[in-house]
C-alpha cells in the first residue's frame, strides 16, 4: 500500500485524528511516523507472486514468542515514556494532595517549582522498567495462551476463551511486575519526593543504601494488585473488544481488512480496554504510589492513612493517560508484528463439536459463549 493510499483510508484517517486529540505530538510527527510505517512495512508486498502470505517464523514457536516480547518491549517501553509528564502529576496528586490540589493545579505548582523540565523526572527508569515490562508482558501472555490452550483442548479454549484470555495475562504479568518493581520504586521516590534524588543515576544506588534490596521490591504486592488486574482487562477485554468490532461495526470480515484497517480496529479497542483498566487498578495504583514515597510505611497503614476516597485521588488524568496508553500499546505492538511479519492467529472461531452440538456456523455463533453454554 503507499503513502497516499494510506492516507486515504477512512481507518487511518480516523486514527490520525484521535492521535492528534489526545496526544501533544505535532501534527507534522504523525504524518511522518504513519508515512515511515506504511513505507517500512509495505503492507501489500507480504505476499508472495504465488499469493500466499509469508512469514518470519511459525506461529507458537521460540522465534514468534521472542518477535513478540521484542515488539512489547517498544510498545510499552516508547509508550509509558511519552506520557511521564501526565505519569508525575498522577503521582504527586495521590501521595500530596494538599499541596497539588487538582490536575491543573499540579502542572502550574510543578512548573513554578521546577520548570517544564521538571515534568520530564522519571524518565529513564519509566523506560528501563516498562520496557523489561513490556517483554514480560506480550512475550509471556502468547506462551501462556497457547500453553493453557493446549490445556483446556481445542472446544474448552473456545468455549471459555475469556477464561482463558484472563489466566494467561495474569500469569504473564506475575513475572512481568518482578522485573518491574525497582525501576517502578526509584521512579516514584524521584518524582515525589523533594530533593531525594532528580535522575536514576543518583536515585538507584541511594535507594538501596537506604533500605537495601528490600527497598526495590516493599511494593510488589500492591504492585501486583495493581497490574495484574489491570492487564487482565487489558487483554480479555480487548480481545473480546476485537471480536465484537469485527462482528457488529467492521463491515467485512477480518480476514478480508488490510493490514492498516486491522491496525485501525485493534487502537480503537485498545482505548476502550484502557478505561476500564484504568478504573479497575486505580485504587491499588494509588498505594503503590504511597508505599513507595514513604520509607517504612506498611501496606494496611497506607490503605487506612489514604482513605477509600484518596484511593480514588487523580483518577481523571489516569483514565486519559491509561486510555491513551493502552491504545498506543496495542496499536504500535501490532504494528510491529506486521513489520516483523509474524503470524496472525484467526479469529476465534467454533470448532465443529461445538457448531453440531449448539446448532450454529462459524460466521453466526453468539459472541457471548462461556460459562453458560454447558447443559
């Protein structure tokens, strides 16, 4: 497909405009990332003369899981670094709210105190941590996939697939979070506490002078309380987000959509997963917030010091940055699948036991089929 074909898809054409509504990046940047995109991956040239698809590597193979953690890797690791800014003033608003009183608030007293560069702290353990996140994440959620698949059985992994969605991003991101946790630590102690540590070269060693191995990782738990949740709404509600798009809203089936209008449907259910991951994981983002800015503080004392309506405090800022992120996520992480021209498994489909036994086909069996289906 080129450039000006591109541009011209009503897909992308919405896409771009979201983008630009919801991010600060210049109009002129998502021309040129999309055009670099639509260049780099040549959509149309993934085909063979003899019209059949190639691919890098086989679908479930060792090369496939590692193509997705590398593309997982640059999704979340790019992604959580761009919005630092929105990710500081989240924090600051749960860990200090009487001196950030709102939003807005936060932004003018950061900048007065700091300059605008002071919304930039973070960043680098923000991308060392989310990138190592990220590579656990999306590489692990497809080993676990198909691991539990093979399981459960061919009609069980359809007919609970929600189930299955769920189990596999949780355990993908139990081992995600551990790579996570001391880079999540160092970044909050640099963004909320005053003159503790202003990059990560001062503020890793300090932290573990301070508190010891111990002090990288007094957060897990919540952390996990925090995540695990949040990216098992991540994934089951996309997934299910991808399936309903193709079923009721995409005129055409999936199989029959170019690549760029698959990547259109995969950000538009990407950003519905994200409000309601951001609303899911808040309350524990919260005390992860508050543990890791106050040395010696124990789990039940933050909950009880925060208050159940403090653990609602910044929820605004995180849905919009959660929504954006997520969508982000899942729209670069696919783009860079299409770019290493890895497989694609098809849509979820009914196995013929399942189609003889409930009386539908494949193109009209009810999207909603679960736990209510066994007699």
């Amino acid at each position: 497909m080129k450039s000006q074909e591109l541009f011209e898809n009503k897909f992308v054409v919405y896409i771009i405009t979201l983008i630009r509504l919801i991010t600060v990046i210049p109009y002129k940047c998502v021309m040129i990332i999309v055009r670099s995109i639509a260049e780099l991956g040549n959509f149309s040239s993934s085909n063979h003369p003899n019209g059949k698809e190639h691919y890098s590597c086989e679908y479930g193979s060792v090369k496939y899981y590692i193509y997705c953690g590398i593309a997982g890797m640059i999704s979340c690791g790019v992604t959580h670094t761009t919005v630092v800014p929105l990710d500081l003033i989240k924090c600051r608003l749960q860990v200090k709210p009487q001196k950030y009183v709102n939003f807005i608030n936060a932004f003018k007293v950061t900048i007065a105190e700091e300059g605008i560069l002071g919304l930039s702290k973070g960043w680098a353990p923000t991308l060392i941590g989310y990138s190592l996140q990220g590579l656990g994440k999306f590489g692990f959620y497809e080993v676990f996939k198909i691991f539990y698949g093979g399981i459960l059985g061919e009609e069980n992994a359809y007919v609970y697939r929600t189930l299955l969605y769920l189990l596999s991003s949780a355990s993908a991101e139990f081992f995600a979070d551990i790579a996570l946790a001391p880079w999540e630590a160092t970044k909050v102690r640099i963004q909320t506490q005053d003159n503790w540590a202003s990059t990560l070269r001062q503020g890793l060693p300090k932290l573990y002078a301070e508190e010891g191995l111990w002090g990288f990782y007094k957060g897990i738990v919540p952390l996990w309380l925090r995540q695990i949740p949040y990216t098992m709404m991540k994934f089951a509600c996309f997934e299910r987000t991808v399936e309903a798009l193709y079923k009721y809203v995409v005129p055409k089936p999936r199989e029959q959509c170019t690549k760029t209008e698959q990547l259109g449907v995969t950000f538009i259910a990407g950003y519905i997963a994200g409000i309601f991951c951001a609303i899911v994981s808040h309350p524990a983002d919260t005390i992860v917030s508050k543990l890791n800015n106050e040395k010696g503080l124990g789990l039940f004392d933050a909950v009880r010091r925060v208050g159940f309506a403090g653990l609602w405090k910044g929820l605004g800022p995180r849905i919009f940055m959660i929504g954006t992120l997520t969508a982000l996520q899942w729209f670069i992480y696919d783009t860079a699948k299409v770019l290493f021209a890895l497989p694609r498994p098809p849509p979820p489909q009914p196995p013929n036991t399942v189609q003889k036994r409930y009386g539908f086909t494949s193109d009209k069996g009810p999207l909603i089929l679960d736990l209510n289906v066994k007699s």
